[in-house]
C-alpha cells in the first residue's frame, strides 16, 4: 500500500494535480506506467501490463461464453529527465487468426512525451484523449462491474486514440487541471448505423489527415468532489476537395463537422463513491453522409449514466476491497434523425441498462467481479428488417445477463 501511495502522491505533484489525495471507496490503484509519467521511478525502463477476462450468460439466448477480453503489455523508456517514449500493445480476444473473424492485435498507445516544467508537458504519437472516465483510467481494477460502462463504449467510445499533439497542464493559483490536443479526424464512410462513430476513429492506421479534429478538458476539484469539461470538434471527411464534392460532402480541416460534448463529476468520501457522466453528439450534416454512403445515421446522439458504489471492508486493517455498486445507463444513437426518407428510426438502439455487482480485491492490483444486468430497448422498426428470416423469434425488448470477471494490473 505504501508504494500506491507514494505513486499517487507523485502524480498529483507531478501532473499538476491540485486536491490532497484522499482515501476512497475503491482505492486508485496506479500501474508502472503512471509511475513513468509521473517521473518517480526507479528505473529508466519500465514494464506494465493489465489485463481481463470473463464468463457471460445470456438469458434471452440462452448462450453462455467465456472470453479473455484483453491482455496488455506497456513498454516505457525515461531517456532524460525531459522526454520520454510510453508504448502498449493490446491483444483482444486472446487470439488473431488467419481467415477467421474476432480478435484484434493493436497499439493501444505509442507516443513520446516532452517535460516542459513542472506544471507542463506535451505528447505527440499515438494517445487517448482526455474525455469521459473510462479512456484514460481503464485498469480493470479501477472501474466496477465485469463489462466497461456502455455508455463510454457506445457513444464516446473508449478506448479513443488517435494520432496528434497534445498539451496537459495546470493553472499555478487555481485547482485547474486542462488539456487542449489536436488530432487526426474521424472517417464518416466507416460510420455504420447502431454503433455510433466508433468505426470512423482510425486508431493510428492510415488516418485521414485532411481532416483534422480539436478536443480540450478542464478539471478541478472541490471538497470531496472532482468536475470535468471536455469538448470536442472534428472533421468527419478525409477526401480531397474533388473527391468530396462529387459526393455532396464539406472537405477541408473540419468539413461535415462533428461536435461532442462530455461532462462528468465524482465524488468520494471515506467508504462511499459516486459517479455521473453524461455526453451529447452532433452531427448536423448527417443527411449529406446518408446520401454518400447509403448509411442510416442519426444527427444527434446521447448517452448518461450514474453510479454509487460502497467499500465494505474500509475500517479494515488490510488492502483488501469489497465493493458494492448499482449503475444505471441510457443512451439513444438516433435521439435525432434526419427527416425521412434520408433516415429511419431504430428503437432498438435506444437502450437502458441497470448493473449491480461485487468487486473483490484480495491486493489493490487483482479483482474478482461479479454483476448482472438488466436491459431494455425500445421496439424493433420493421422497415429495418425488409426480408425477416419465417423462423425468426419475436424481438424482445428485455434481456438479462450474468457476468463473471477477473482482472489485473501492474
């Protein structure tokens, strides 16, 4: 404990923290990378790693299914007390095999980072912007429940990493914590109706580089609380001017724009935690893509979600955690459409789930989880289903499921 105590200490001093750490629900476990970035280790060369696995029973399906979600190893380098390289390569799905669908080998990130001073750095390579909760604090150990929050997987969607530069600091006479970065934009032609803009992010391969996009945090603290801002603006065409005007596209730096708006507040006092988030997409030229591409994509998108959370064993002499939460979420990927025919509603992608689980942790760097949730959508349109299989079952709008997880970092 005294080494994730000293770790912490050293972020907050050296990442332009500004609030005294305090003792939390579910204690912030940071890894040999957050060691790195924060100039405190030992060594020039650092190794770190997290990774995840669960079992999950559908009840609708009947379908049970055990997976090794994610393995990560992060690779760091101190070449001086100036500039350093942080690199993580992610395996999903344990495994990538010729031929066959599932699984994913990715650099997560690989950038290089640049001491300005004591309150200032920038990084430039391949990162995860500052926005929601989940992009840039995602250990295992660190969030509750088996399944990331949907929310910051459907509508955000982490983990978010793009190519660019990126500025972090914090004010010197004010609890103020702010990042302004610019990076490549997102590729409106991967857009795919249901998933939001997740298939548009490029993910360091082969970015559109004529579109660029910009995205700015602010943070600070008060009491017991923690607040973030972030926003985020960005072209959604990489086609050069010709190419774009043929398809009734905007080209340029910011051309068919796409905003984002994220907004989130925690609070945690002794055993107690409590979260909220919340998150809004426009995208007023959704129709121009619609025409381009044959997609079926909403011009504005949204997703909220809060959650309370208690440590049992926090008067307990150990490192040890158990912790009980309850989340709940919703979002909609078509809360606005173009008028029709250039789009048609989908209630399916209007959801609501409520999570309540466990989360054991024997030491701060292994967990144990356990939940079940409980989810609603709305109803199935079915001029999205023009030719529906005769031996299809009725959709149904409710579904429960129970997830079992492990996970570690380090």
């Amino acid at each position: 404990m005294k080494r994730v105590v000293s770790l912490v200490v050293g972020v907050v001093l050296t990442t332009g923290g500004f609030a005294q750490y305090r003792t939390q629900a579910q204690q912030l476990v940071l890894s040999n990378e957050d060691s790195l970035n924060a100039g405190i280790n030992s060594s020039k060369t650092v190794i770190s790693g997290y990774g995840s696995a669960l079992y999950q029973r559908d009840f609708n399906k009947k379908e049970s299914i055990l997976n090794l979600e994610r393995a990560v190893l992060f690779v760091g380098h101190q070449f001086n007390n100036k500039i350093s390289v942080f690199s993580e390569l992610e395996i999903e799905d344990a495994k990538v095999a010729g031929g066959e669908g599932g699984g994913e080998v990715s650099m997560e990130q690989l950038y290089l980072k640049f001491n300005l001073n004591p309150k200032q750095y920038i990084i430039a390579g391949l990162f995860v912007p500052r926005i929601g909760f989940l992009n840039e604090n995602h250990l295992p150990v660190n969030f509750n429940g088996v399944e990331r929050p949907i929310v910051e997987q459907q509508v955000i969607p982490a983990t978010w990493r793009e190519l660019g530069v990126a500025l972090y600091g914090s004010l010197n006479h004010a609890p103020v914590n702010y990042s302004l970065a610019i990076i490549n934009g997102l590729n409106s032609a991967n857009f795919e109706h249901g998933t939001g803009i997740r298939d548009g992010r490029a993910e360091g391969r082969n970015a559109t580089a004529n579109n660029l996009a910009i995205t700015g945090s602010l943070q600070s603290t008060w009491r017991d609380f923690r607040f973030q801002l972030v926003g985020y603006v960005g072209g959604t065409v990489g086609l050069n001017k010709r190419s774009a005007d043929s398809l009734g596209l905007n080209s340029g730096a910011f051309g068919t724009t796409l905003y984002m708006g994220e907004a989130d507040v925690q609070y945690n006092h002794n055993a107690f935690s409590a979260k909220a988030l919340a998150t809004y997409i426009s995208y007023p030229d959704a129709e121009k893509v619609n025409t381009a591409y044959a997609k079926n994509l909403a011009s504005g998108m949204y997703g909220a979600y809060a959650e309370v959370a208690y440590n049992w064993l926090y008067n307990s002499n150990s490192n040890k955690q158990f912790i009980s939460f309850v989340r709940a979420e919703v979002y909609d990927l078509n809360a606005k459409i173009p008028a029709p025919p250039k789009a048609i509603y989908d209630g399916t992608v209007k959801q609501s789930h409520i999570i309540a689980g466990f989360s054991y942790l024997p030491i701060p760097n292994v967990v144990i989880k356990t939940d079940v949730r409980l989810a609603h959508t709305g109803s199935q349109n079915p001029e999205l289903v023009p030719n529906p299989s005769p031996n299809a079952l009725p959709y149904q709008q409710d579904n429960s499921f129970f997830n079992l997880g492990i996970g570690y970092s380090f």
